[in-house]
C-alpha cells in the first residue's frame, strides 16, 4: 500500500465496519497532531480540532452524502446520492464549494442492473454509458457516447467458464472502434480460494507490454507474491510479503527497477489482530507512519498519519447508529 492511498483507505475502511449500524460519521482533524499526544489512552479533547468530514449513510451501509469542510467551516466539496424504492442509487451529485459541477443519472432494466449512465459536467459535454449483460447477468460491453451519439470509447469483457464471476479478458477500443489495450486474465484454485494466477496487459496505442504473475507466498522461499515482466521477460517490479505465525501480514516488500519506487511496509496489530501501526520506510527513511486507536465499539475512534507529502495529523471519529 503506497503512502498516498493508505489515509484514504482507511477512511473507507472506517466507513464500512459495522456499517449497517451507522447513521452519522464525523471525522474531526487536529493539522500538525502528534500521535504521541494520544499514544496512551488519552480522552480527546476535540477544542483544537475542526470537523473535516461529515458523512450520512443508510441502515444497509450505503452512503447517502459526504461533506468535506475546511479549517474555517466552509464547505469544500459534498457528494450525494439519490436512491429509489429498490435501493439502487439513481442520482449522484458532485459539489464544489456549494456549486454542482458534475452529476450521473443512473438507469436500471428490471432485473437492477444498470443500463445506462448520463454524467453531465458544469461546462458541458455530457457522456452517456451504455452497459451490456450476458444471459447470466454480467456485464459484458460499456459502451461510452457523447450527445451526438458518438462512440468516445468501449470495453468488452469474456468470463471464465466455471469461475463464472473472474474475467478473463477486457478489451479497451477507442472512438474509432479499435482495439488500444487488451487484458488477458488466468486463474486458479488456491487453498480453497480463486485467485489470480496471471494478468497480461498489451497496450496496443503505446506499444507496451506487461506480465503480472501471482504466487502464494508462503509456500515460497523468497516470499514474493507478485511479480511484474516487460516484453524482454526482465523482471520490472516484485511484491514480498512475509507472515507471522499467525497467518497476519508482518511486511511488505517492494522492489523495482527504480530503487526510488522500493519501499517496506511494516504491520503491528492488537489483539484482535486488528491493524494499530503501519509503517513505510524508503530506505533508512520513515516516509509514513499510521496510527490507529479503536473504541468500544470495534470502530475506530482515532487516526494518526504522519508523512512527507501528506504532513502530520490526527483525526477523531464519531458515530451516531440507527436504531436496530
């Protein structure tokens, strides 16, 4: 998990524990907090904090708004989405600072699956997405238009035949109808599980090729469990990941060609073998650290990240539930 992605994913990680119970979540940030500050137990004190996030969700988890405020209380940006009778979200709306800029309307046939997409933008250029089903219901064609009914681009997607939910190729084309990447999938059976075994990606427009192998990793040696080839079969980039005895994820190891993209990933957990530090390092360097603290509920009420891109801070959750 790279150091950019890691904060937002636990943001949706924190949004979908237990989310069938959760009503409201507020997110509030303490800019330039120190995890050392809270390391303890500590009650927090919210009076330096500003509220950064406000999200409402329905008693099924789904998320109905999402407000994202700055340090003085105005709104920066808000998503909403409308649902219908079915559950199906029908409408969903973008605003910037009060202003819609984009919105999707969202069309299903009578078996819920949607049919047809309309996002529409501020300054114009709607773009409608056509989708396709086989006779067991998966998609296999997306179709994008501009209002003339011009194609701007396609996807076309073929199934495994007994792992009836794993595509095993994707093709892109482009407003000419031609082919621009293809993807070719394999799988198979592992412990129980399928999983993928191979992804080939041909990127036909820029004349890139490249191979993707995965491999169970602790019946490894090396512990790899990724491994990415060029054209030449030179090894590109390769993911090792190292377990502890009870099966949890200690490192993660990330090698490229480029010795700037290597990086280690480091685990702690409590224990409920829930995730309470992850550390990344380049190098002799800390380059992120994240720090997590759960409450009584098993959600959790306190994040902090310290980074070079991102700075450091930390945030206070809280959360109102439905009624069950």
């Amino acid at each position: 998990m790279s150091e950019e992605t890691a904060p937002q994913q636990v943001e949706k990680e924190v949004a979908k524990v237990e989310a069938a119970a959760i009503k409201i979540q507020n997110v509030y940030r303490l800019q330039n907090g120190e995890w050392t500050d809270f390391e303890n137990g500590e009650v927090v004190d919210k009076a330096d904090f500003y509220k950064i996030f406000h999200r409402e969700m329905l008693s099924n988890g789904e998320q109905v708004c999402e407000i994202e405020y700055d340090k003085d209380g105005n709104e920066l940006q808000k998503t909403a989405n409308t649902y219908d009778e079915n559950g199906n979200v029908i409408l969903h709306e973008l605003f910037t600072e009060g202003v819609l800029v984009e919105k999707t309307e969202i069309v299903y046939d009578e078996k819920q699956n949607v049919i047809k997409e309309t996002r529409e933008f501020d300054e114009g250029f709607p773009l409608t997405t056509f989708f396709k089903y086989d006779e067991e219901g998966r998609v296999i064609e997306k179709r994008v238009d501009d209002v003339d009914g011009e194609l701007q681009k396609k996807e076309t997607f073929a199934y495994h035949p007994i792992w009836k939910d794993k595509i095993v190729k994707h093709v892109l084309l482009d407003e000419e109808d031609q082919i621009t990447i293809e993807e070719d999938n394999e799988w198979e059976e592992r412990s129980g599980e399928v999983k993928a075994k191979r992804f080939v990606v041909r990127d036909i427009s820029m004349g890139k090729y490249r191979r993707t192998e995965f491999f169970d990793p602790r019946t490894r040696e090396d512990k790899i469990a990724i491994a990415t080839f060029n054209e030449k079969e030179k090894v590109q980039e390769y993911v090792k990941i190292i377990f502890d005895e009870k099966d949890r994820e200690l490192e993660e190891h990330s090698v490229s060609v480029n010795d700037s993209d290597n990086f280690i990933v480091y685990y702690t957990y409590d224990a409920l073998d829930r995730v309470i530090v992850q550390e990344q390092h380049q190098g002799d360097k800390v380059v992120s650290k994240i720090n997590r603290r759960f409450g009584n509920e098993g959600l959790v009420e306190l994040i902090g990240i310290r980074s070079f891109t991102r700075g450091s801070y930390v945030d206070a959750f809280e959360y109102e539930f439905h009624e069950k």
